[in-house]
C-alpha cells in the first residue's frame, strides 16, 4: 500500500530512501515532453525549485523549467513532497498533460497540477530530520610596499542553521588596515539571530548584535529586539525577506557622550542568481531609528556579485555603505568600502 505521510511525520524508511536516491542511480531511460513538443530522453535526477533536472547522453546535464513540462515518465523509486508539505513514496514519477499523478495498486489514481510538485527526493531536513548547514568564510587581504606601506585585511564569517521549523544565523565581519605602520581602520560587527517559522511565509524572532569602530569613535554599540518577518519569495531567481521590529540600543562612544535608546529596527535580504545558475547577486539592508530623536539613524547596505572560482571557492565584488547620523562632527557619518573578497562556502 502506498504511503502518505506529512513532513512532520515522516517514515524512517522516507529519508533513508530520499538519502539514497540523492546519491545517485542507475541510468535509466526516462522521457520528457516539453509543451513545444520536444522530447529529451536521459535520467530525470531531481524536481527542486521550479526546475527539472535530467542527464542526457547527448548534451550532459539539462534544466528544463517544470511549468513547460507537458509529461515525464520515469522508471526509478522517488520521494515526492508537494507544495502543502505532504510526502509521498512512489515507484517512479509520472506526468501526464501537465498533471503529477500519484499511483496505487489499491485505489484510484491520485491527480494533483503539477505546480503542487514542490521537490523530489527532499533532503532530510526537509523531511523534519536536523537542520541544513550553510555558510561560507572569505577575506580580503592587500599588501602594498614601496612609497607607501600598506597592509589591509577584511574578513566574514557566516554561518545559517535551517529546519522546517526555525533557523539560526551568525555572521562576524570585520576590517584591520595600516599605512605606513600607522593603523587607519580597525572595526568588527557581530550578529546573532533566531528564526521561528510560522504559517504560511510569516516568522518571528529575536536578534542581538555588537559593533566596535575604533576610528568613528564607537568603543561598542549593541542592540537586541525581537521582529517579525516575512519570506515573499524563496526561488534561486530570486529569494526576498524582510523584518521590522524593536530594539533596545546602547551606545558607548571613546570621547563622545554615551546613550541608550529604544528605536525600530528592519532589515531587507535578497539573492538572485538572474545572471548565470552559479553565481549570485545579493543585497543585505539594516537600519536603526532612535524613537528618542527622530534624526538619528543608522543604515547599512552591502550589494554585491558572487561567483564560483574552483570547487567550494567563490569570489565577490561588493560594495558596503554605512550611514550614522548621530556620530561625532568631527566624524564622516558615510563610510564606503568597495572590495574585492575570496572565501569558501558550503
């Protein structure tokens, strides 16, 4: 009999079987019909995302967007998770006129459109077993001798714990620079944030961060508040977050008068892989307004292009601004650093 089962419940015998299909198969001579009526033949490897994956002999391996799918029959065991989170373990994939269809040696053929196919052989986080790992580690480093002696070195660190249910993020970045023996840049921003996923695209969660710049005369500012947060779009085309919420800000400055402040905090992240399926444009916005004094805020924003270089390592071009309205006179309140970075992600 054939199983049904919800992600939060899933079989053992569900993720072992998604974990071994991930791994790899036989090949096997499974067939698509694209809506133009072209037909490719190969090993259909994976649903995710909106794309059908499938090696071919002829031309390697193929993406074909799902919405141009017209049918797809395919001959290996597959886990299928539909787009209301409901697993299925079926004997092979099978599409006709646009339509997923769910066999059954003891009842009628289930039919679902095949926009409900949301991934095939889900990774076991996605069944409701541990959390996904992602992070990635980079710096950028410039030694100049001559005239001038300078020696630069930017570093980040990021890592992000997903599950069906929440996700934790810490992210560590920072600048050391000297000219001329003489050190002209020396700050760090460290970010704590937990994530807990209501229905639908809807999260709550609390995040806390500490900031030090020696030379904008900021001993250490740190912040903590809860938010809440919304995912409008989750697509490696193009995936968009966005938080408000509150916060409590303490602010100790090295000649400055210190202060503490309630204000809003909000938050805006997007990637998008538009420009080639390996490489990554992403922005990451914050702010701060001081509810105490209207004219006082803080806002940071990092745009950048990401992209792979050798196995797990990646370059980037970024661009970070930093605006702070109520730093010292004698202080630039924005601060742009243009860079270049190499780093590793997983």
């Amino acid at each position: 009999m054939k199983r049904i089962i919800h992600s939060l419940r899933v079989a053992p015998a569900a993720v072992a079987l998604a974990s071994g299909l991930l791994a790899g198969s036989a090949l096997a001579a499974d067939e698509i019909i694209l809506k133009n009526g072209s037909r490719i033949l190969g090993t259909v490897t994976g649903v995710r995302d909106g794309v059908v994956t499938v090696d071919t002999e002829f031309a390697g391996t193929l993406k074909v967007q799902q919405d141009q799918v017209e049918s797809l029959t395919s001959s290996e065991p597959i886990v299928l998770k539909l787009a209301d989170g409901t697993v299925v373990e079926e004997p092979a994939l099978r599409i006709e006129d646009e339509t997923l269809l769910l066999a059954s040696a003891e009842a009628p053929v289930a039919t679902y459109p095949l926009t409900e196919l949301a991934v095939s052989n889900p990774q076991p986080w996605e069944l409701g077993y541990g959390y996904r790992w992602k992070g990635q580690v980079s710096m950028a480093l410039e030694l100049q001798r001559g005239n001038s002696d300078t020696d630069e070195l930017d570093y980040s660190v990021e890592s992000v714990w997903r599950s069906l249910q929440d996700r934790y993020t810490v992210r560590l970045d920072g600048e050391n620079d000297e000219a001329n023996d003489v050190k002209n840049a020396e700050n760090w921003t460290a970010l704590g944030k937990y994530d807990r996923f209501i229905e639908g695209p809807l999260y709550w969660g609390v995040n806390a961060s500490a900031e030090h710049d020696k030379f904008a005369d900021l001993d250490l500012r740190y912040y903590v508040g809860p938010y809440i947060g919304r995912q409008f779009h989750e697509r490696p085309l193009l995936t968009l977050s966005a938080e408000v919420g509150g916060v409590y800000v303490n602010e100790d400055y090295i000649v400055a008068e210190d202060q503490d402040y309630m204000g809003m905090n909000w938050s805006v992240d997007a990637t998008s892989n538009y420009i080639s399926d390996e490489s990554q444009l992403y922005l990451k916005h914050t702010g701060i307004w001081n509810l105490d004094q209207a004219e006082d805020v803080i806002l940071n924003l990092t745009m950048g292009l990401a992209f792979p270089l050798l196995f797990n390592i990646e370059g980037a071009a970024e661009i970070l601004l930093e605006y702070d309205s109520g730093l010292p006179p004698e202080v630039d309140k924005l601060d742009q650093t243009y860079r270049f970075r190499v780093g590793y992600s997983w």
